[in-house]
C-alpha cells in the first residue's frame, strides 16, 4: 500500500508489479474478493488507485519478477518478518 499511498500524496507515474495475480486482479478491480481480509484490502487499493492516476498495478510471473521478489525479502527481514 505504501506506494499507492505515495502517489496519491505525490503525484507521478507509479508502476506497481506483483507476482500474485489473484492479488494483482483484485486491486484492480477485475475479480471479486471472497476472503474478508482480502475484501477489505481491495476496498483500500480500489479507493488509492481511483485517487491515483498515474498508478498502474501489472501482474509479472514470478520468473520475471526476481528483481522485485528480492527487495521485497529485503523489506521483510528489515521489518523482522
């Protein structure tokens, strides 16, 4: 969310990958949530996306996606998860 959240306080051109599309799909939009959590996570990125123009949210595979996978190990074990 912390991206989302900086574009629509800042503006700009954001791309957003993940290598979930069930996750991926739903920000965007495009694929109901079932899961309560995860009904609550899509409200939350729908209302930053629809305040946020210049975000788009891809989903990539995960062979592709190793760049992003790594710095999102990294964040993980800096915030002790």
């Amino acid at each position: 969310m912390s991206a989302l959240e900086f574009a629509q306080i800042h503006g700009g051109l954001i791309r957003v990958v993940g290598d979930s599309r069930l996750v991926v799909e739903q920000a965007n939009g495009r694929w109901k949530a079932k899961d309560a959590r995860m009904k609550s996570f899509q409200k939350m990125a729908r209302g930053l996306l629809e305040n946020s123009p210049g975000v788009v949210v891809e989903w990539e595979t995960r062979e592709n996606n190793e760049k992003a996978d790594s710095l999102a190990s990294i964040t993980r074990y800096e915030q002790g998860f």
